[in-house]
C-alpha cells in the first residue's frame, strides 16, 4: 500500500512527528495509525519508525508514567534519539533501542540467575555438590574428614549463610570458634583448606562468580612435623613383637620401615605392583605421582613368602571386606606395650605408623645419601618437605669441620698438608 506521510496537524507544537494510516486496520473506530519521528543532526535528515498506535506504548514504559499518550511518547523517543546522535552515545534509533534494550534484559536475567545460583547456602552446595564429587575423586579417609570438619565447625557457623554473603570476617569467627574449644592448628588450617575447595568447586561449576573468601584469611602455620625416628634396635624390637601377633602388620611395617611407603600406599598394593625379579614395587598415583620403590633382601623374601599363599585377591594386603581402610590397632597396641610414647605428650615426638616413613628416610640420610636421592625414594615433589631430615646428617657436617680443623691445625704447626683434589 502506498504511503502519504503528512505532518502532525492536530497539535503544531509537535514537529517531526509523522504518521501514516492503514487503508484497512482499525484501531477502534478509526483506522489506525503508524508514527515515525524525523529530524536532523548535522545537516543530516535521519527518520525512524516508532510503531502502531494500536500496539501502544511498551509495558516498561507505562508502568513509569501511566498518563503518557502514545504521540507525546514519540516526541520524548525523538528527543532521546536527537540528542544521544548529538552526543554521539546510546541508542540513535529504535533499532538500537531495541538492542540495548535486549542486551540490558539478557544482563538483568543473568544477574537474576547468578543471584538465584548464589542465593544457595554453603550446606546445601556441600551436601548437593560437592561432596558428591569429592566422593567421586577423593580418599573415603579424606572425604568422611571433610564431612566430619563441616558438621562439627563449618555448619553451625556459616553453613546457613547464602555463598555470596559469606566473608572474611566470617571466616575469622570461624577460626575463632575453633581455637576458643581448643582446636590445633592443623585442624583450623584443615577446616579453611575444605572451605577453599568448596568455593573453588562452585566457582569452576559456574554455581558461585565472587571471590573465594578464603583469600583474604590469614591461614595458620602449624608445625606438625614429626620429629621422631626409631633407631635400629628400636625397629627391631617392634618388627620381633608384631611378628608373634600379626602378619599383616608386621609386613606392613617392614615395608614402611624398608621402602618408605606410606600407608595409603601399603593398602593399595597389587601384586601387579610387585616385581621380584627386579626387586621393585610400583608405586601408582601417590600424592606427587607414581614411583618406583625398591626392595630390600627382608622386604623381598616376605613378599615371595606371601605370594605363595596370596589367595584369589589382586591385593597384597586384602582386608575382610576388599581393600584395607587403615593399619590394624595391633600396631597401637604393640607401640604402647613397648613404651615408645610412655610421659610424652607433643604429637610430634610420638610414634605412629608414619614414623616408619620417617625413619627410613633418616636411615638413609644417615647412610650417607644425598637429599636429593632420598627425595626421590619418598616421592617428595619438591624439596622442602624432604629438607626435614636435613638435621639428621649433621655428624656428616661436623666431620667435614673436624676434618678441617685437623687440617688447619697441622698448617699453624708448620707441617705440610695435601689437601684431596
């Protein structure tokens, strides 16, 4: 249909409103309208359609002025887009309005959603999401750890709090909550770590996109080392006393003893693990990546003499129930009989399975190895937890000091000193 475009005449005081009117569609009893408004920037004429007076004006905009009429609506849209063409920013035509518009709906519906996503509280994430995938990719030691932390501590504390609105501050109350009821360091370090992991788990599932509070929390720095090793007639005696009560623990503690094996390790060792020809074991998927550990005569000829009566089990170690969750009491037992820990109080110096670990790793710097080797044989990813028995090398330093003091003392007698090349 052709178009007849005539100025606004029932009210002059409206330039560049225009309209066209429909050959055949009514609004009410006349025939309805199509406006468009007109005007020019620089010289230039520019002209936009604005819409059907039988469409009326947008619900956004009525619910803002609801005695706005459609062509004074027109006028304000011409003023808008007149002078943002002027100023050279935002919307310079229903096209553009219409865009921004868009994009501004898009934005309030995704900050909607990120609100509603955020809205859920810590407990209902743990429980719904992330420990469903910490079940999934973690120790069952580590994972009932971390439940037993969040209902004990977390939980009452900040496990009702929307994820968003949990803060620094809160966390620090937490810190303070656990202190006050005589928590060790480790603990409270341990508690703020499953807190980290449970943000970090939200952020990298788009359910959370602030910062990790956690971030601006000053962690503790427990020193929990263990400093105690057993000496060799001290090994000697535990290996003699756990061999009349148990073998599985017995062996057990002879690997940890000889090899340096962790507990977890010992647990999970398959006879595939075990290469008697080479006098290897394979050590997969440890905490700093799979190894290779290496038997001794003791450890070799115990291995043979299980193999032999191994059974239907792909384990070295099979528990009642599958694979072992942790080293038998007879090995507690066995500690306290012998008095290993009788007056002492500090975590530290106390014997535990892990001290087998430790003593082996002293063993060897005591032999002489280089920390780097002994590195190597834990299965330290870096040095720094290796660095621990540094100290049990010192006779090796003083020795080199002696030695070079018997050499300076020959110089100032006047003797004559071949020093090694």
């Amino acid at each position: 249909m052709g178009k007849q475009w005539i100025k606004w005449v029932a009210v002059k005081n409206k330039p560049g409103l225009r309209y066209y009117t429909h050959q055949t569609r009514k609004h009410g009893v006349k025939f309805d309208r199509y406006y468009a408004v007109r005007f020019k920037v620089d010289g230039k004429l520019k002209s936009f359609g604005v819409g059907w007076l039988s469409d009326g004006i947008p619900e956004e905009v009525r619910k803002q002025d609801p005695e706005l009429g459609f062509e004074d609506y027109c006028l304000k849209l011409l003023r808008e887009y007149k002078a943002n063409a002027k100023s050279g920013s935002g919307a310079q035509s229903p096209k553009e309005k219409r865009k921004l518009e868009e994009a501004r709906r898009k934005a309030e519906q995704e900050e909607a959603e990120r609100n509603d996503r955020e809205a859920v509280t810590l407990k209902t994430f743990f429980e719904q999401d992330y420990l469903p995938i910490a079940k999934a990719d973690k120790k069952f030691r580590s994972v009932e750890r971390e439940e037993g932390l969040f209902r004990l501590w977390i939980d009452p504390i900040i496990g009702s709090m929307p994820m968003k609105d949990i803060s620094p501050f809160d966390l620090e109350r937490l810190k303070n909550s656990m202190a006050k009821e005589g928590q060790s360091p480790r603990s409270i370090e341990y508690c703020l770590a499953v807190i980290r992991q449970i943000f970090n788990t939200a952020k990298r599932l788009k359910r959370f996109t602030g910062e990790n509070p956690t971030a601006d929390v000053k962690f503790p720095k427990p020193d929990n080392q263990k400093m105690r090793f057993l000496t060799h007639e001290e090994a000697g005696l535990l290996l003699s006393a756990l061999q009349g009560k148990s073998r599985d623990t017995h062996d057990m503690t002879l690997l940890a003893l000889h090899c340096g094996l962790r507990q977890g390790e010992i647990v999970a060792l398959q006879w595939q693990d075990v290469n008697l020809e080479k006098n290897t074991l394979t050590i997969r998927d440890a905490k700093a990546g799979s190894r290779i550990a290496f038997l001794t005569e003791q450890t070799k000829t115990m291995l043979e003499d299980r193999k032999v009566v191994k059974g239907d089990s792909d384990l070295v170690f099979p528990g009642r129930k599958g694979q072992m969750e942790r080293i038998s009491h007879t090995f507690w037992r066995t500690v306290e009989d012998l008095g290993f820990n009788r007056g002492i109080t500090d975590p530290r110096l106390k014997v535990s399975f892990h001290t087998c670990r430790h003593t082996y790793a002293s063993w060897l710097v005591e032999a002489g190895q280089d920390l780097y080797v002994v590195q190597k044989l834990l299965g330290h990813k870096t040095n720094q937890m290796t660095m621990r028995y540094s100290h049990v090398g010192e006779n090796q330093f003083r020795s080199a000091v002696n030695a070079l003091e018997k050499n300076l003392n020959k110089l100032e007698a006047g003797q004559v000193v071949n020093f090694p090349k």
